[in-house]
C-alpha cells in the first residue's frame, strides 16, 4: 500500500499494483479515491527500490496518462494492465504510444527526404 | 570491417602498380562498404524491435485472456463456496515471507551505456529448493543402482544412462509434488476444502504473473531498442 516503509527483500523485488475495485475487496467504507491520491500513489511507486514492476489497471492509468507517458525509466516497469470492466485498449498504452511516436517521427523524416 | 577496408586499400596498388586514382576509387568502396553494413546493423535493430512490439502484443492478449479466465473461476467459486468462505478478510495482513519472488538484473552494472534490465521469477520457492537438492553430496556415481533382472553383463555406459533418466524423472516428480503442496498450502487459507473454481483460478492467476514478468522484460526490450533506433 502507499505510505508503507521498505519491505525487507533480501535481494528479491516486489511487484505494486494500482487497481480500481479497491472497495470491494476491503469492504464498503473506503472513500473513493482521487486522482491526486493516485498521483501520489504513483510518484511514491515509483521512487521506490524496492519495486520492480508497477502494475496498473489501464482505467486508473487513464487519470493519471500524463505521469505515465511522462515515465521513461527501465526499473520500476509500468505495466498497464486489464481490470474486469474495463478491457485493455492498445491505443492508451504508454509503450505502444512511444511505438506510434517513433513510426510518425521515422515517416516525417522519410518525407524530408 | 575498417581494418579490412585498410588491408584491401592496402594491396590493391601492388596489383595496379601507380595507377592514378586507383586509390581513392578503393577508399570510396571502403567507405560505401561501412555505410552499407551500418545500415544493415539498423535494419537489424528494426527488426528487433518490431519483434519485441509483437512479443508485446502477444504477451498483453494472452495475459487479458488468464485474467478473465481468473476472475471468471474466482466468481464461480465464490458462488459455490459462499461469499464469507472466499473473501479478502480471510488474508493475513501481516508482513511475512513470499513463496514466488522476482529479481531483477539490470545490465546497466555491467555496462553503463546498455539499461536493459531482466525480469525472472522463482516461483514456489523452486530455486531455493534446487539449490538446496544441489548442495547434497550424492553424486550420479554414488546413487544407488537399481537392479536389473536378465543378463548380469549389463554394460556401464548403459546402467548410468537410465539412472540419469530415472533420477531426472524422479526430480521432476518432486518438483511438481513441491510445487502441488506449495499451491494447497496458499488455497489453505480458505479452508480445507476448496471448489475445483478455486484451483483453476489460482493456475490462471499463476499463469498471469508468469505473462506480466514476460511483460516486463519486452517493454526493456522494447525501451533499449527504441533508444538505438533514435541514436
């Protein structure tokens, strides 16, 4: 959860996830989450050593798409994944948006030429 | 390439003698070799990454597919077993020690200029298991033989032979008892009997996290790929 200290790994790595139907797991009193608690939820994910792969549902990445296309690094990977109402979309992904990118980019230049 | 472009501009001349220009129509062909293989290198990268956009693709339906299928055995067996027998309220919340553990190397250790990190998972703590298995003294040679009726003149060469297959198989088969026992320890928590639901759910989800790790180590892939493309 956010706001936790490191867990002791013992060179092992762990894997966050942020999912929405956090309610129904936990019960019905837990307020609904805002995206600033997202926001932080993220930022905090992913300063984190001791997390290797954030899973995220690609609902929630959604709110928050422009901290997850703004995220380039190699470790802690940004995974975005399906939730039971929402299927995966591969026109919101963050790394099949870099893939359009870098196409649009190499065919513009191709153009120039 | 470039000392091999140097050692043929090198002995042309002895073949042509002086002959003016010969030079430089070599070192020009040199120069559209190197061209040439570094164009190849770059339809290399470009073929790798596609590759690596298609693995993607492909690891992302597989894994939408073991997660409906999850959540779909999950529901059945909660209808089955009743809501209060399948519940989160059921979990420990407690810190404690994880059977399935992730690791991560990052080659960028090794060398600065290349971050590709690589993704593995241990599940049901096999390789702690293998690793102990490992440390035990008993050696091919050593293990007992099993005795075969027939001709007493059986040949060396071929007792080891089955006693490497029989031992494999047996390994095998305590692999999969380790890992049978490790996954109705983890269903443990929702009482002794649990709807067949539940196991197949645990196997999807299982399969998930198998796909989510192949996951990761494309998008590196993919990453590392990309930023050559860019240089």
């Amino acid at each position: 959860m956010a706001g936790r200290a490191n867990i002791p790994t013992n060179s092992s790595a762990l894997i966050a996830i942020i999912a929405d139907e956090v309610a129904d797991c936990y019960g019905s009193n837990v307020d609904e989450t805002t995206v600033k608690q997202i926001e932080d939820a993220f930022k905090e994910f992913t300063s984190r050593e001791d997390i290797a792969i954030v899973l995220i549902s690609q609902y929630v990445a959604n709110m928050i798409r422009f901290l997850v296309d703004g995220y380039n690094k190699p470790v802690p990977a940004i995974l975005e994944i399906p939730s039971k109402d929402h299927p995966y979309d591969p026109a919101h992904d963050s790394v099949l948006s870099r893939v359009k990118y870098l196409f649009s980019s190499e065919s513009v230049a191709t153009d120039r030429r | 390439m470039a000392a091999v472009a140097a050692s043929a501009a090198a002995e042309e001349p002895r073949l042509l003698g002086s002959v003016p220009g010969a030079e430089d129509a070599v070192e020009s062909d040199g120069a559209v070799g190197e061209e040439g293989r570094a164009r190849g290198d770059d339809d290399e990268e470009i073929l790798r990454f596609m590759d690596s956009v298609d693995g993607y693709l492909v690891l992302m339906d597989s894994l939408s597919s073991a997660l409906r299928q999850g959540w779909l055995d999950l529901a059945s067996a909660r209808h089955s077993m009743g809501p209060s027998r399948v519940s989160s309220t059921l979990f420990n919340h407690k810190e404690q020690t994880a059977s399935t553990k992730l690791q991560v190397v990052d080659h960028a250790e090794v060398e600065p200029s290349e971050s590709k990190p690589l993704f593995t998972l241990s599940k049901w703590r096999l390789q702690e298991e293998s690793a102990s298995n490992n440390d035990d003294p008993v050696q091919t040679g050593n293990k007992p033989k099993l005795r075969h009726r027939g001709s007493a003149t059986n040949p060396e060469d071929g007792n080891l032979a089955r006693d490497s297959i029989t031992a494999e198989s047996l390994t095998c088969a305590d692999t999969s008892n380790h890992v049978q026992r490790a996954r109705s320890k983890a269903l443990s928590v929702f009482g002794g009997l649990v709807s067949p639901k539940l196991r197949t759910a645990q196997i999807s989800f299982e399969t998930a996290l198998e796909l989510i790790v192949g996951l990761a180590n494309s998008r590196s892939n993919i990453l590392a790929s990309s930023s050559q493309i860019k240089q």
